[in-house]
C-alpha cells in the first residue's frame, strides 16, 4: 500500500482477527497475562510500555510519516519533553524566535534550570542557524510554516547543517501534517506533532506523537517514553485513529478555504498584512511550494488598529469560535499576544499585539466569509 490516503486508512487498521470486526476493538486492559515470569502471552507486559491500540496508531502515523518507528504521547508537550530528555545538562538547544509559546515556557522553565540552555534564532534565514550554534549546541528545534506567524524554513538546508555540526535536527510538523509536508524525508532526525490538531481533527482528544526513523534514536525515545510515562490513553488512541482516516480530505477543504481567506483578506482596509505561505509575496513561500504539497488550513493577519482593534475582532465573530487551539473541522479565532503566547508576551520572542490567528474548518465558505466581513466592519475606521 503506498497511496497517502490508503495508508490513512488501512495500516495498523486490520480487522480483528477473532471477530472480524472491520475496526479494531479498543484495548483498555493495563497489564497482560504472561506464561511464566517474564514471558508476557502478546507483545505487552504493562500498558505503560504498550498497549493494542496504541500500537495501531503509532504504525498507521508512523507509516505516513514514512518513519519505522513511532510513538504516541499523553501531549504534544509530553512529545517535545522527552525528545529534550535526550540532551544532559550542559547542552544547548536552537529554537524558532517565533516558536509556539508552550514549547518556548518549557525550555525556558523546566530545561534552563536544569542546564539545558537555549537561543531564539530567525530560521527563516538558515545562515542564522549556522551563526548561532555553539560548540555544545546538540539539538535543533524547528517549526515550519511556524506558530502563529506562518513563518517558512528550509528544512533540506537546516537538516544539512544540524546533521555537519553533529546535532539532533527536531521539525515541529503540526501545522504542515504529514500529508502536506514530510520532514525525515528532507534530512530531519526526528518529527514531533500535538495530535490534538489536524491529526485527531476534532477537538475532542489531547495527544502528541513522535516519528523517528533511525533505529538508536528510537530506542532512547521509547526508553525515556516508558521511563517518564506520558503515554496516550486506549480511548484517545482511538479517537486520534479515526480522525487520521479522513486528514486528507479535510486538509484539501480547509486548504482551498484558506487560500481564498488570505487573498481576500488583503483587500480589506483593516487589514494591514496577512500571513500565509500560499500567497506570492510571502518571503517563504517559494520554499513552502519546494517542500509541500499544499500551504495549510492556517492563516495570520494584522490589524491596522493594533491590540484594540484585534482583541475587538475575536469576540464579533459567530461561525468562527474565539478558543485557543487549531486544526479541527469547526473553524477558530484567536488573539495569539494575550492567548497561545502570552507568556512571550514582553520579550524578543513577542508576537505582534495586533495579529489574529485563524484555523480554518470545514463550515461553508460563505459563511466563514460573511462572518469575517462582519467582525472586520465594526471596527471602528
């Protein structure tokens, strides 16, 4: 099988092989039976270490990722923390300067105490990465398109440089999906996800993932997932399942959507810049068309009238929900300087207080359209 949506679909997804059932029933024990001391029945001794169903999500993720391994976490913040568990004290760790929040508050409360230091760089400018590593510099972290300014990076460059200077190359793919963009493909080690996004797709499941093609790198990661223990739950494995069986055909819609939101936003005299990859004059976006295959359901925009005016914006919507969180089938709104990276808020990694994040779902264009239009009309001129 090597069609995307077929592997969606069909692997670690085989019918039950006692009932027949066409989808595979949820394994909910915590331990399993063994023969004698050690020698568990199955696979599985303790569901800490594995468990059925968790097993069939991290093949079918995995096999769309095109890594051998995968591994399924509580969190997309569990996911990151025990890739980080990788590095000792004394090491050092690249970051986006516009990363996610929760990930720059991990690094910056948990790890930098711990003695794992790290640098904000502009990734965007792979040169940056270069300039900016140190001699104790072990791991690179990056989010391409990025959280929430839609900046690009040239993974094939910056996988080159992190592998020459002997780092762990680690790519955020969340925004991008497998579907749209494969990074171990364009030289990363390592992949990490929240499956609370795009992959489970309906905001009722929190998960994380990580895809790992390298045989000793996987085994370091399943030791410190089994040692640390923030494992996907056999109900969440499930749910996050199902919703990766439909990711292609909901990112074709929410992808078509998006387009025609960021070009049309630009038209309106409220909006000062919009933030989309899949517009021409976006300084990515000639890398973002090398490396996926569509630009994504994600779009940002500044308002002209700064902070006010944004967070005016996000509670004069109707269709689209003001809530934190992205990537499912209801469309969302949000202020990302008082929201998702508040707690950059005041430092270089700042977010501009006059931008507004969008997901875009799966609701009738026009509707989205009319309800933009709207909320963007009552701001005061």
């Amino acid at each position: 099988m090597t069609g995307f949506e077929t592997r969606a679909v069909h692997v670690g997804q085989e019918p039950d092989p006692v009932s027949g059932a066409v989808v595979p029933p949820i394994g909910l024990s915590t331990t399993f039976a063994q023969t004698a001391v050690g020698v568990p029945v199955g696979p599985h001794d303790y569901a800490r270490a594995g468990n059925p169903t968790r097993d069939a999500l991290e093949r079918q993720i995995a096999s769309l990722e095109g890594a051998r391994h995968g591994f399924a976490f509580a969190s997309g913040l569990a996911a990151i923390d025990t890739v980080l568990r990788l590095l000792v004290p004394g090491d050092h760790v690249l970051l986006p300067h516009d990363a996610y929040g929760g990930t720059f508050r991990l690094l910056d409360t948990v790890f930098r105490p711990a003695g794992i230091a790290s640098d904000p760089v502009d990734m965007s400018d792979p040169r940056a990465v270069e300039a900016a590593w140190r001699s104790n510099t072990r791991l690179v972290l990056v989010e391409s398109p990025s959280n929430p300014t839609l900046s690009i990076v040239d993974l094939r460059a910056v996988s080159e440089i992190g592998r020459a200077l002997g780092g762990i190359v680690v790519v955020d793919n969340t925004f991008a999906t497998p579907y749209l963009q494969r990074p171990l493909e364009l030289g990363a080690h390592v992949v990490v996800h929240s499956l609370t996004k795009y992959l489970g797709g309906h905001s009722d499941v929190l998960g994380g993932f990580v895809a790992v093609d390298d045989d000793e790198l996987a085994e370091r990661v399943r030791f410190r997932q089994k040692a640390v223990g923030a494992v996907l739950s056999p109900f969440d494995a499930y749910l996050t399942s199902r919703g990766v069986k439909t990711l292609a055909v909901r990112l074709d819609r929410q992808c078509d959507t998006a387009e025609y939101l960021a070009d049309l936003l630009r038209g309106h005299p409220r909006v000062r810049k919009v933030l989309h990859p899949g517009l021409p004059d976006h300084p990515g976006h000639d890398i973002a068309k090398s490396q996926m295959t569509r630009f994504g359901g994600m779009l940002s925009f500044v308002l002209a009238g700064g902070r006010e005016a944004a967070e005016q914006l996000v509670t004069r919507t109707g269709v689209f929900t003001l809530a934190e969180s992205l990537g499912a089938v209801e469309s969302l709104i949000e202020h990302p300087a008082s929201m998702t990276h508040a707690v950059v808020s005041g430092t270089d990694l700042g977010v501009d207080p006059g931008l507004v994040r969008l997901s875009v779902g799966l609701e009738t264009l026009s509707d989205l359209t009319e309800d933009l239009w709207q909320a963007l009309d009552s701001l005061p001129a």
